[in-house]
C-alpha cells in the first residue's frame, strides 16, 4: 500500500502536511477541554467560588470545541480533495497502462477484472484515502498525546488504561486475521459476478434464441449468493469489532469510577485537608476519564480503519498488479522504414505458440507481399489465419523468425509509426457510440468530410449512410445497424486513414458475393499501389489475388496464385470444390 502513495506529487504532500497541522490543532483543543472541565468542577466544589469565574472557564471551552469543529470541518475537506484528486489520477494511470497492454497481457487480467481494478478497486482507495488522512493520522496523535497526560495521574487508572488498550488491540488483530483472507476473495468473487453479468449482457440475443434465461439467472444466483455469502461473513466478524470496542470503553469508564471510590474512601474521614484531597481526586478522576476516553476513541477510529483496510489493502495490490505489469511488447525506435522501400511486408520463418499453449500455432511461415500486392490466407477454422494477420499491428510478437515491414523489423518500431503504416479491419467489426463520421475517422485526425464520404463510397456503404447522414448516430458497437453494415463502416475506416498496407481480417464475410466482388474492385481501383493481406473464408472473394497462402494446423501447404494452387495443392482443391462446382473451377 505505502507504494502506491508513493504516486503522490508534492501538491499532494502538501495537502497532507497542512491537515497533520489541522489535526495536531484539533487534538491539542480536544484535550484541553478537560483542563477547563477540572476547573470548572473544583470551582463547583470550592465554597468561596465565584460564578464569573465559572463562566469564563465554561466560555474558554465552548471555544476549544467550536475551534475542534472549524479545523475538523477543514481538514475534511481537504481529505476528500486529495481523495479525489488521487482517486482521478489512478484511474487514469490503469486507463493508460492498460492501453499499452499487449492480448497477452489482457487475457491474463480478463477485461471483467480490468474493469473492476479500475473502478470498485480504486473507489476503496479513495475511501480509505478520505477517512485515514483524518483517523490515522489524528487516532496515534490523540493516544500518545492523552497517555503522557495521564501518566502522573494515578498508576492504577493508567494500569487499567493499558489493559484496556491491550484488550482493544487483541480485539483488532485477531478480527483482521479471520477477515483478511474473506476480504482476500470478495474482489476475486466480484470479478466473477462481472463477467458473468457482461457474459449475459453480451450474449443477450442467444440466451434469448436458446430460451437460456433460466440456466444465466441460476448462473449469477450462484455468483450472487457466492459474493453475498462471503460479504456476510466478513462482515460478521467485523461487525464485532464495535460493540466490543463499547464494552471495552464501558468497562473502563466503571473501572475508572470504581478506582476512583477506592482512593476516596482510603482519604482519612474528617478535617480540611482531607476535603481538599477528595476534590482533588475527584476532578481527577473526571479529567481523567475524558483523557480516557480520548484514548479509547483514537482506538475506536482505528477500528474504523481497521473495517476498511483488509480490503483496501487487497484493492491496493490488485491495482499495483497492474500499474507495475510490465507489457511483453516493447516499444522500438524507429520511425520509418528502410529508404526507398514503402507497402512491403516480409514474413521470414516465423513461428509462433501462445502464451502458456502447448504447441506451436503458426510454424516457419516465409512468405513476401511488394508493395500494391495482395496476398490471401486461406485454410479450414483454427488453421492460423487470423492468428498470423494479428503478428503484423505487433498484438503479439513472433515467438521466432522476423516479420518485415518496410525493410524493418516490427519490434524495431514505435508501435505508433509502425500502426500509422497499416488500415486494419478486425474479424469482429467493431464501431463505437457516436456518429458515422466519428467511426469512419477513428484512425485519422482532422479527416474531412469529403474524405469521410470518399471512404464510406469505397466501402460500398452509401446507401445507408446517405439516408443517415454523415451525421448519423451509431450506438454502443453499432448496436442501431446490421452486421453487414457495420463491417463496411469497419473497413470504410481502414480506408479514410489512406495507410500502406490493409489489412483485411475475415473482414468480407458479412457481404454478399455482389457487394463483395464490387468493393474489391473498387479497392484496387481507388488504392492502387497499397498492399492487402486478406484472410478469407470465400475462394471467390481471393481468387484475383497476387499470392495465395494455404495454412493447415498451422504450416504453409499450399503457396501460388489461384490456378497454381488448384494444380499444385489438394488442400485449397479440396476448399474450393466445396465452394464451387468443377465447371466453375474449370473457367476461373
């Protein structure tokens, strides 16, 4: 936890430092008020007291309590600014390191925990942050400062105020040790219930198709009763922390009075002296238990902390988790490519296996795409296509072998320059919550309207998108379109950003065969002189292809154009006599 405060600028410590002066100020008027309260008391007691001098004593500690209250008050406030502040500015540092993950890094967290880590994880900080600036600061102040002030009091009330906090830190320790570990699993058992909660939101139209209803509510019954049981449990036990802080603090008030009647009653009975000596105990005893009370109170924010802390100090480690994650793909330095060389992509025995996988995915893979080329993957569901697409953008890194792009290594790149070079069509369309100009010039800042329209014509999507608008509105993942419609406004943004190289994963599969064949031609029109590394399904949308790649479990089998193949290779033979008759084939 101390780590992560140390993320704290000097503003911060700033902030801090002024409220340990608010504080000292409020404890040093906290326990005055009992010097003024022995006063007043012997002056009560005092026969020849005057009533001014009553009032005097009286107003000085009215003073003291509205002077508690003001710096109280401030130093709340500046408690839940820095909370705040704090609070912003670690989210923002997940957000941000996040965004610099790899896959790799973001399968092994799930985006259910990233999302939690970024949210409930840091809303606990800022709790903790608000509350402890006041209490664990103030509580060891307050105790320290009311144990010396008590010390020369009498040794058996000081006794029976050590036993008592004694008896309140057991009470503390062994209730952190029983609800630590419950603590421990409350936010791994949150995570799941989100996950389960955005399985059943993302998945809503097949769980509705399937009349699944029953088996997801019993699916989060069981995530809901998981997490609420062990909340309970938690809780129970923390639960006991209070009264038993009552009864310590009740217990000591009665001891306090109870030693208090013994050392009266052990003053000799008659005479002056004897009586001044019982006012004297007696105004004692008084201030006494307020000094008391003022320890057993600093204990008692403790708890407050203490019901807080097992979890806060899981969110803090969960969070540093990922602040000090570091990503496995590194940036590289270099800002272009090799003089004189532009649209090229170069595969040079590339292998590549899955964090933590078994085997191999992909296995000594060489092949090269010139500039204005397109190259196509093809091959049978799990075979590596889109696995191998995913290797150029640097999503993952080769686990051997080099992949070129311009005559330079990907991982010798900034991962900016070299995605500035590429116009990626993902195989699940993805489109955000805000108009269809903000989704076409997603890649491409400052895009004019002229060339937003020029992508959405490219990408065949004029018909829908002149009835919306440029203007148009789009939901959250394009929720208000079809699927075919999305993946155009999808590969309409790969086309704004006018890049080197696209790359086209499965990226045509929602088209019809027309739709298809009129948007490649108008591609190879329009971007003359760009590359293209298509993965596709349809022999019919890569048989004018350039080069032709055939992946089975992983390796190259098959490496030519379209008729080469279906000399050379049964693979794609097979493939594509699936798709079309031997006529059809025969004439391509």
């Amino acid at each position: 936890m101390l780590k992560l405060f140390k993320r704290f600028r000097l503003r911060e410590w700033l902030t801090v430092l002024c409220s340990l002066v608010l504080i000292v100020g409020q404890v040093w008027l906290d326990l005055t008020m009992p010097d003024y309260m022995s006063e007043i008391t012997r002056l009560v007691q005092t026969p020849d007291s005057v009533m001014g001098d009553i009032w005097l004593a009286g107003g000085k500690m009215l003073l003291c309590a509205l002077g508690s209250l003001v710096l109280s008050v401030m130093t709340g406030f500046l408690a839940a600014r820095l909370a705040a502040s704090f609070s912003m500015r670690l989210r923002q540092d997940i957000f941000d390191k996040v965004e610099s993950f790899s896959m790799e890094e973001i399968n092994r967290f799930s985006t259910a925990s990233l999302i939690t880590r970024t949210t409930n994880d840091v809303t606990q900080i800022q709790m903790l942050v608000a509350i402890g600036l006041q209490v664990i600061i103030k509580a060891p102040i307050m105790a320290v400062w009311a144990i010396t002030k008590i010390r020369a009091k009498s040794w058996q009330w000081t006794a029976a105020t050590f036993a008592a906090v004694a008896l309140a830190l057991l009470l503390i320790a062994v209730a952190v040790a029983f609800a630590m570990p419950k603590f421990k699993k409350i936010q791994s058992l949150t995570d799941n219930l989100n996950r389960v909660t955005r399985e059943n939101l993302t998945g809503l139209r097949v769980i509705r198709a399937y009349n699944a209803e029953g088996y997801q509510e019993e699916k989060f019954q069981v995530a809901n009763d998981e997490l609420t049981g062990n909340n309970l449990s938690a809780n129970r036990i923390m639960a006991m922390m209070m009264p038993g802080m009552n009864l310590i603090m009740n217990g000591l008030t009665l001891a306090i009075y109870w030693i208090g009647a013994f050392l009266i009653d052990g003053i000799a009975p008659t005479g002056q002296a004897a009586i001044l000596e019982r006012v004297d105990v007696f105004s004692n005893m008084v201030v006494f238990i307020s000094y008391a009370m003022q320890v057993v109170m600093a204990f008692m924010m403790l708890v407050m902390i203490y019901i807080l802390w097992p979890r806060v100090a899981v969110s803090c480690r969960r969070v540093l988790e990922v602040l000090e994650t570091k990503p496995a793909i590194r940036d590289g330095s270099a800002q272009a490519g090799a003089p004189g060389v532009r649209g090229e992509v170069e595969f040079r025995d590339v292998s590549f296996r899955y964090p933590d996988a078994g085997g191999n995915v992909l296995e000594h893979v060489s092949f090269r795409a010139k500039q204005g080329q397109t190259v196509a993957f093809i091959g049978a569901t799990g075979s590596g296509k889109s696995t191998l697409v995913n290797l150029v953008p640097r999503f993952y890194d080769a686990t051997e072998g080099q992949i070129l792009v311009d005559g330079v290594d990907v991982r010798e790149y900034s991962q900016e320059a070299l995605r500035e070079k590429l116009g990626y069509v993902p195989q699940r369309a993805v489109l955000f919550s805000g108009t269809v100009a903000s989704n076409v010039a997603y890649g491409r800042e400052k895009a004019t309207e002229a060339q937003v329209k020029r992508a959405v014509e490219i990408a065949q999507a004029s018909d829908f998108v002149d009835a919306m608008g440029v203007g148009g509105p789009i939901a959250q993942g394009g929720a208000n379109i079809s699927g075919g419609q999305k993946q155009r406004l999808a590969i309409a943004r790969a086309v704004c950003r006018e890049p080197e190289i696209y790359i086209f994963d499965d990226s045509f599969s929602a088209l019809d065969y027309r739709t298809d064949r009129v948007l490649r031609q108008t591609l190879k029109q329009e971007t003359a002189g760009v590359t293209s590394l298509i993965v596709a399904q349809r022999i019919g949308t890569i048989r004018d292809a350039d080069l032709i790649l055939v992946l089975d479990d992983g390796k190259v089998v098959g490496q030519g154009t379209h008729r080469e193949l279906l000399k050379s290779c049964e693979v794609y033979r097979q493939i594509a006599l699936s798709q079309l008759s031997k006529e059809e084939l025969e004439h391509a």
